[in-house]
C-alpha cells in the first residue's frame, strides 16, 4: 500500500480488521443468503448477574486435533483432522455441516479422506458453496459425541492474503473446515461473504496442532497464538478456548520478544520496519496490561504480532496481523496508525476472542469495543493526546447512521466503518457519560467476564447493562441504534 492512496483506501486505513480486503471476497459474490436468527438463541442463554452462572455446565468446548504437512516451496498443505464435536444443544442433529472457508478465499481444497471414529455412522458427505455437507445416518442426540477424520490437500493461492502466500510470508487464516454454531429450531449459523467486513461466527474450541515443514528455509519462522515446541523443522501447538487458530511462516521474518509477566509478547516483522517493530512491541505490553486490569486477566498464554502483506488488519486469538503499510508510515511518536491499531488488535482478545458475536449481523458488539478501548489506552499511557485521537480516528470523519446494521447493509466500506466502528465508539463515549465512570467500567468488566466463551448478542449486551445503569438509557440508545 503506498502513501498516495485513494480517498477510499484512505478511508479503510482508519479502521482496522473490519473492511474486507479486496482479495478476500470472490469476484462474483454468490447471492447474499442469510438466516435470520433471534441473536439471544445463538447462545442458548442470555448473560445476567455475576452470580447467575457460577454453578453453569459449560458444555464442552469442541477439538480439533490438527496433523499437517506444509510444503514451504510447493506452497501447500496435507492435512489429517480429528473432530471431536459435542451436541450441547437441546435438540438432536441430523446433520453435520463444516465451513470450508479456504474455498471462499482461493484456495484449492481437496477431500481425500473423511471416516467417523466414533458416534454417529455418516452418508456419502457433499462439498458445495464452501460447505461439506454430512449426514448422519442416526442423529446425534443431544449431549452425545461424535468423532470425525478428516483428510484433505490445500493449495495455496498466490497473492497477498489471508491465506496465501508471497515471496516474504505464507499466512493461514480459516485453513481448516470447522463446525459452526447450530440454533435450536434453526440449524447450523452460516453466513455467505459479504463486500464488507467478516461473515465468519466461531464457537470456542481446544485446539492440538502438529506442523512439519517441508523444503524449510534455514532462517525459516512461524508465528503462532501458543508457546512452541519446535524440533528440526516441526512445531507443536496447544491453544485452548479460543475462537480459531492462525498461523504465519516465513523465512524473513526477524522477532522481538518482551514479557509481561508470564505471558510472551512477540513481534515479527520485516528488517527494515524495526523501528517500528519496537514501538508496537511496547504498545501490545502496555495494551496488555491495561485491559487485564480493566477487563479481565488476558485468556492465553502469548500473543504474537505479525506484519502482514494483506491489506488492514486481522484480528484472531493471541495473534494478530497488521498491514505493513502501518509499519512503514510509522511516524516514531503515538499519534499514528500503528500505535492506534496495535491497542485495537490487543483489544480483539477480549471482544472476539472471549466475548463472541456474530460479525455478520451484529459487527458492532465486538469492533465498536475494539475502537473505544483504544482510546482508553491513550488515556491511560498518553492523556494529552486523547483530543488527537477523537479528531484523527473520529470526528474529521463526521460519521453518521445506525451502529446496529450488518455487513449486507452496505456496498462500500465508507458507510460500513462509520456506522460499525465510528459511530458505535461515539455511542460508548455517550454512555459512559449518561451512566457514569464507576458502572460504565464494571458493566464492561461483568461482560467480558460473563461472555466469556459464549457468543454474545445485541439483547445480551444491553440486558447486563440496564443491570449497571442508574439511569434511563433510551434516550442514549435510540441516538444511535434503529431498534431498542
């Protein structure tokens, strides 16, 4: 990305991890297909007081056991996948859908293999529109468990993105099909891509990765969301209750590692950036520490940056991805995108990867938080620049519509930010005004603590706060939203 953007693509760089890049959305979009669901049932239950759900079953996470073989220079991957999948539903399911995503994103996805283990016998599986479908020939009863193996072959595309590769990185965001969110009444929570913005929904999940390499540089690096154990040229992963699994490699990344007591802290960047590097190292540390102390203790055990070649940001569980355009324009003071976006993307960790939602229908629960709790960190680490943060992320914008819209509402990025990201933050700022600061920051606290792993809704968000606010809050809620 070069300085001497176009109006739109400058307009996209003031909001991170939202706007799709242009590469990740087919070019002939398929015909927006939603289901529409009451949000609250996306969850089976709504949050409510702190002493509600102490004695709560958490139903078990699902498991993905993750065997891989990446082809460095073939630039593609053999994969063997365990799915261990609990049906914590109320209702028996009579069929198994898996999200291929990696089809939706260019790359070749080839089923070679697909048996159960145990559970439920299976039908002939079918591969359709970035779907495998697969039947069951006894529906999985409610608290019953089905295993699955997986075998499949993935090509990489070439190009920057999500998932694909280049001559400095190789990225795999959404490389494995994963089972979806299932409604009781309604089926299984799938989304079709959309112009703007993530159509993706995850369940928590544990997840035990296994990757050797092949055709390895010496100087070869992967970036990853949990600590390593790395012999010759494979890496074993462990990462729990978390939303997906992300990965980077790449034979030019250099890293820059710092501590925040036991949690690791890495950069990876390209050499010429590291000034740059060293600024959003410190940025993630400060980041880190403030939000544990204001939301909650950070949920995984590292977090990992990675520049990335793809356009904007990408947020995921203890890793994240930001534009290399944001490395090269930083400015070596806070007033810039990389500081600004690196707090947005540590944010993510609790406002995507512990509180969940639906990023189709409801984008704004998690990115709206996302914006606001950067400007908490300027307050707290650069109280004089909080006015330049307004103007520069916000108010030279003049942003206007209803936060509460999807990402099927808009055809251009312009009027998704605004609503999703400028807008929601403007109603946060407007909140914590009419509640006050004490029940603003516990009411924040008590939702990141009481969604934590759930997908969290609209209803959810708003029900927890009337349970903080001493005031009426219509009057704040209609400025911004079409529905209360």
């Amino acid at each position: 990305m070069k300085p001497a953007a176009t109006f739109l693509i400058f307009f996209i760089l003031t909001n991170a991890c939202g706007p799709t890049q242009a590469n990740q959305t087919p070019t002939n979009l398929p015909s927006v297909s939603i289901q529409t669901i009451s949000p609250t049932s996306a969850q089976g239950s709504s949050l409510s007081s702190p002493t509600a759900n102490e004695h709560a079953e958490e139903p078990p996470p699902t498991e993905y056991d993750l065997d891989v073989v990446f082809d460095y220079t073939g630039h593609n991957l053999e994969v063997r996948e365990e799915i261990n999948y609990t049906n914590s539903n109320g209702e028996p399911i009579k069929e198994l859908q898996l999200v291929v995503e990696a089809q939706h994103l260019g790359a070749g996805f080839t089923l070679t293999g697909l048996q159960p283990i145990s559970g439920s016998n299976i039908g002939e599986p079918e591969f359709s529109g970035g779907l495998l479908h697969i039947p069951l020939l006894s529906p999985l009863a409610s608290g019953e468990s089905l295993q699955l193996e997986l075998e499949y072959f993935l090509v990489l595309p070439a190009g920057s993105g999500t998932l694909s590769w280049t001559d400095r990185q190789t990225n795999f965001i959404d490389w494995y099909p994963y089972i979806p969110p299932y409604i009781n009444g309604q089926g299984w929570l799938i989304h079709q891509p959309a112009l703007v913005g993530e159509h993706s929904v995850f369940e928590r999940a544990n997840f035990d990765v296994h990757i050797e390499v092949a055709n390895a540089p010496a100087s070869l690096q992967v970036a990853a969301p949990a600590p390593a154990e790395v012999h010759d040229s494979t890496f074993d992963y462990e990462l729990h209750n978390a939303r997906r699994f992300v990965w980077s490699a790449s034979g030019q990344y250099e890293v820059l590692d710092a501590h925040l007591g036991e949690t690791k802290i890495s950069v990876y960047f390209f050499n010429e950036h590291r000034d740059a590097a060293e600024a959003s190292l410190e940025t993630a540390k400060q980041a880190l520490d403030l939000y544990s102390e204001l939301f909650g203790a950070y949920p995984y055990e590292s977090l990992s940056v990675v520049e990335g070649q793809f356009f904007d940001g990408m947020e995921s569980d203890a890793l994240f991805f930001l534009d290399q355009y944001y490395f090269l324009t930083y400015s070596h003071d806070p007033r810039n995108y990389l500081t600004a976006l690196t707090a947005h993307e540590v944010a993510h960790n609790w406002w995507f990867g512990q509180v969940g939602n639906d990023q189709a229908l409801e984008p704004w629960i998690d990115e709206a938080l996302c914006v606001y709790s950067e400007l908490l960190y300027y307050e707290n680490t650069y109280p004089h620049l909080v006015d330049w943060w307004w103007e520069f992320r916000i108010d030279r914008f003049h942003p206007q519509g209803s936060v509460d819209s999807t990402i099927y509402d808009h055809s251009g990025f312009d009027s998704y930010v605004q609503v999703v990201y400028m807008r929601g933050s403007q109603f946060l700022r407007d909140l914590r005004t009419a509640i006050g600061e004490g029940p603003f920051f516990a009411f924040l606290r008590a939702y990141a603590t009481l969604g934590a792993g759930q997908i969290a809704s609209r209803e959810d968000f708003f029900s927890l706060l009337k349970e903080y606010s001493p005031v009426n809050l219509d009057p704040t809620i209609s400025d911004y939203f079409r529905e209360q």
